[in-house]
C-alpha cells in the first residue's frame, strides 16, 4: 500500500527531529521546558492585548504547536517553509500547544 505524499512527509520531519534531539510535540506537556524542533507552516502578526504579537504554527509530523514571540512585528528568517529548532515552556491555549519567546535556531532552508 503506498503512502500519500503527506504521510511521507512527516515520516521524514519526525526522523529529523530525532535527530536533532528535540522532543515529538506530541509528546510535549504542559508546564514544562522543551526542545521542539520541525517546519514552519504559517507566520502571521496577531495583536495581543493591544501589543503586537509574531504567531508561527510549528508542525514536526507528530503535531503542531504555536510559536509566539510578544513585542516583535517580524523576525529574520521566520517564514513559512523554513526548519527552526525552539526551546521554552510549553502552555496550552485553547486547547493548542503554545511556547511563548521561545529560543530558537534557524536550520536549513525551506
């Protein structure tokens, strides 16, 4: 039986993630400091509280959680498409995965 494309995908971005010794998302807790690493699907500016506020959505192939960076309107490098490895306490919001200011290192392109 053949894979579908996206399948195969994320397949490949959870052998990478092991790699880099971060944490499958979907095994991330709350409350807790983690290493995640994988693709950024989406980069958006969403206002917070009156202040600006950069939301990227983080997928590893296991699942996804929000990057949001408080004060900063645009980032170097953060674009959707590219691999980043972030580290930081991990919240939930709404039910998703969120790390606020999170470290981060920009890997290879998109």
């Amino acid at each position: 039986m053949a894979s579908s494309k996206a399948e195969l995908e994320a397949e490949e971005l959870q052998k990478t993630t092991g790699d880099e010794g971060a944490t499958p998302i979907t095994e991330c807790g709350t409350r807790k400091r983690h290493c995640v690493a994988g693709t950024l699907r989406t980069v958006t500016l969403r206002p917070r509280g009156g202040a600006p506020a950069l939301e990227a959505e983080l997928y590893d192939g296991t699942d996804v959680i929000n990057l949001v960076w408080l004060g900063r309107r645009k980032i170097a490098g953060i674009d959707p498409g590219r691999r980043l490895r972030a580290e930081g306490l991990v919240s939930e919001q709404d039910g998703r995965k969120v790390m606020f200011n999170p470290r981060y290192e920009l890997r290879g392109g998109a």
